[in-house]
C-alpha cells in the first residue's frame, strides 16, 4: 500500500511516521512537506534511509505540484497533517492559514477525485482539532454531534477544510474519515506552544508568558496516543465517519506550568521555587477558548483505541527529551523563531510575576 502523508516534517507527522515506517515494511510511505518554520528535517533522521519511505518537497498550496506528486507516487491512502497550526500566528497574520489549511486541503481532495479511479480501498484520512468546536463552559464535552462554533482564524480555517473534505465525500462519493483531536505534547513540539515554550524558557531562566488568568483548560494527549488513533481510523474506521480523539486529561493552563516547572526542577536538580517564581501573568490571547474537553467515546467504543501515556508519564518523557535533545532545539530556534518570540510576546509586556 502507498501511503501520502502531508506534513511530515512537522510535531505529529514526524511522531507518525517515527512510528509507523518501522512497523510496516512492506507499505511505502511519501512524506509531502513544503518544509515551512514549524518543520525540521532533523525530527526524520531516524527513518530517512528506511526503504519504505522518500521525502517530496512539495507546498500543497500549488495544485500542479500535488498532482505530479500523485502521479508518481499512486497514492491508496492520504493522511493529511499539513497545516499552519499555531492560533496565535493565525491572529497576527491569517492569510497563509487560509491558503494551507483551506486551498491546500481544496488541492488534494481535488488529487484524489483526479487519480482514484478505484475507489474501492482507498481512504482520504483529514486531521483536525477539537478547536472546530468553540470553547465550553465549566460542564460537557465535545462529542462528534456538537456544532461547530470556532473562535481563531486557525480554528475557522481547520473548520472550513473540514466541511470541504465532508462535501466531497457526500458529492463524489470520496472515501474519507475525519478525526478532531485535543492538545497534543510530546518530543519534536515547536516551542512556540505551550509546554515546549515552558520547559525551555524554565531552562534558561526566563519568563514564563501565562496568558489571562491562566484558568483556561485544554485536554492533553501524548502525541504517540494520537498517531495510533490515527493509524486504527485509517485502518478499520468506518468511512463517511468522524471519530473524537481526547486524552481524558482536562488541566488548566497554570497547573501545567506548575508541574513542568516542578518536573524540570527535579530533571536539572534545581529548587522548584526558582522556577516558579518564573511564571509571569500577560496580556490573554484575543478570542481565548475558555475550555476544550473531549468525549472519546466512540473511538473506544467502536475501535478499541485507548491512551497508552498518563498526562504524568507523558510530561515527564517530553521533559527528558527536551533536555536530551539540544541539538534539535537549537535547529529550530535559529530560522524565524526569535522574530516570532518579540512580535508575539512583545507588545504583552504588560504583565507581573505570579505569586
Ligand atoms: P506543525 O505546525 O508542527 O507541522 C505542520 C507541518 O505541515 C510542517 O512540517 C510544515 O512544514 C507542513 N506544512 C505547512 N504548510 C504546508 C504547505 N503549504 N504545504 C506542505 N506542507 C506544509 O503541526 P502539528 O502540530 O504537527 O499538527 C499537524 C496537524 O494536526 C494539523 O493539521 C493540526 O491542525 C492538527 N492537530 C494538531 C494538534 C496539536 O495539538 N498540535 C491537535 C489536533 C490536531
Ligand atoms: O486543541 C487542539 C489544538 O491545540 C491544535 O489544533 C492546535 O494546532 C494547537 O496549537 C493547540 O492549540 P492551543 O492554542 O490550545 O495550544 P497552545 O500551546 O498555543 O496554547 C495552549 C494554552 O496555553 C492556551 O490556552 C493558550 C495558553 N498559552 C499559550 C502560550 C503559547 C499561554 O498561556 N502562554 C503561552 O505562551
């Protein structure tokens, strides 16, 4: 079988491809990645020589690319992880969420309706966030009947894709599946979200940005957890069908800076307290989803998929591989990253050292 995947290069398509190129040999994977700020080719390195994988550059915001891309390589199955995936870079500048998320899913849906003759086993997989959903009070979660109601431009652009793959499965028959999943963390994360920013500005000693209140809560699932619900939809979910992926693991944003500062205090031999006393309270994020929190009923019920990693033994593995990894680290930091930091924290300076 040949399997396409769309951003590999990327946290989780790496971590998917970490996983799943080893395990099976006898399927080619294509890994399709127009290699932007978020990716790292580093995060490959331990596949890249495997006989069953090859790597195209290819920006799936160009239609004549993915084409030739298709013709090539005949793809039977196409996981889809490209995307701009950083809310708060949606909100400074929209636009290329839109071309990605939007045009980019447009251009592939198109690639299958093109090159699938046969339909038969073939299985467009679309990977999106729990964000479609808006944000929750106190009580409920989110379950595959809830209206869709998103705050942020990445949120709407990650919506507006998902009707696009559900028009096309409803109009020319194409065989997808669609699954919405919460907050991942893991090794290969770009520190520009949450729990990677933590443990690396917790190591270098410097602020530890929270925004608002620091009470908005997201449902945390180890990214290994999410590639093998992944890998089970691809495999025996039913087509037409959305499956809602969650972690169980509802933490408010300044309990998770707490225990990462009390697990990279222990990691380091550090006291706690001079951690702590790192975290700073700033300007909050416009539009903030107040609470995600997943109702994975479905997937457990129908497929029998479960979280391997509780939200302890996850942190702790993802603190170790940071500190392991500095190399890594140090690759993605050049680039973009230190322009990205000021023209997002920069004008939030508003902000005092928590108590
Ligand atoms: P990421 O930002 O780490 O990686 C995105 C990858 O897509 C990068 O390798 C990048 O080079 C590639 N890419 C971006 N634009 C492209 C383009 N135009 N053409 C080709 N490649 C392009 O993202 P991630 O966190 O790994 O998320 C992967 C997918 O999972 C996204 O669709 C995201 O919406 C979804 N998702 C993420 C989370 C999460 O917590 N990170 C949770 C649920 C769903
Ligand atoms: O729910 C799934 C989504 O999770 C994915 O679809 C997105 O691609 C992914 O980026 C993530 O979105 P969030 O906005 O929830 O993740 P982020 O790591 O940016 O922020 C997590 C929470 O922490 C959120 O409430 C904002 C807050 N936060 C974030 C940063 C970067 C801070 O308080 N300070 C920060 O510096």
């Amino acid at each position: 079988m040949n399997v396409l995947v769309t951003g590999g290069a990327g946290f989780i398509g790496a971590n998917f491809l970490r996983l799943l190129v080893p395990r099976h040999p006898e399927h080619r994977f294509v890994n399709v990645d127009a290699l932007t700020y978020a990716a790292n080719p580093k995060s490959l390195a331990p596949i890249a020589e495997a006989p069953g994988y090859c790597f195209e550059r290819v920006d799936i915001t160009d239609a004549d690319a993915v084409d030739r891309v298709f013709a090539t390589h005949q793809p039977d199955v196409v996981v889809h992880f490209a995307a701009e995936s950083h809310v708060d870079r949606s909100i400074l500048g929209p636009k290329q969420f839109l071309r990605t998320n939007f045009e980019g899913t447009f251009n592939l849906l198109e690639a299958c309706r093109k090159h699938w003759q046969d339909l038969g086993d073939k299985v467009f997989h679309h990977v999106s966030t729990d964000e479609v959903y808006g944000s929750l009070g106190t009580e409920g979660f989110f379950t595959e009947e809830t209206a869709y109601d998103p705050s942020s431009p990445y949120s709407a652009s990650k919506a507006a894709s998902d009707h696009l793959v559900r028009a096309w499965h409803r109009t020319y028959g194409l065989p997808v599946k669609i699954t919405n999943c919460s907050n991942n963390y893991g090794p290969l994360q770009f520190p520009e979200k949450l729990i990677p920013l933590m443990i690396l500005n917790a190591v270098e000693r410097k602020p530890l940005p929270i925004y608002g209140e620091g009470l908005n809560v997201r449902d945390w699932l180890y990214v290994t957890d999410h590639c093998e619900a992944i890998w089970k939809v691809v495999q025996s979910g039913a087509v037409g069908e959305t499956y809602n992926i969650g972690g169980h693991n509802e933490k408010t944003n300044i309990d998770v800076v707490d225990a990462l500062c009390h697990l990279v205090a222990e990691e380091t031999g550090v006291d706690a307290a001079e951690l702590l006393a790192l975290k700073t309270f700033v300007k909050d994020r416009p539009g903030h989803d107040m609470r995600y929190a997943i109702d994975a009923t479905k997937i457990e019920r129908d497929l029998g998929w479960t979280p391997k990693q509780t939200f302890e033994s996850g942190m702790r593995e993802t603190v170790r591989w940071y500190l392991a990894n500095d190399a890594w680290i140090q690759d993605v930091k050049s680039g973009d990253y230190k322009t990205w930091i000021e023209a997002n924290y920069g004008d939030r300076r508003d902000g005092e050292s928590a108590s």
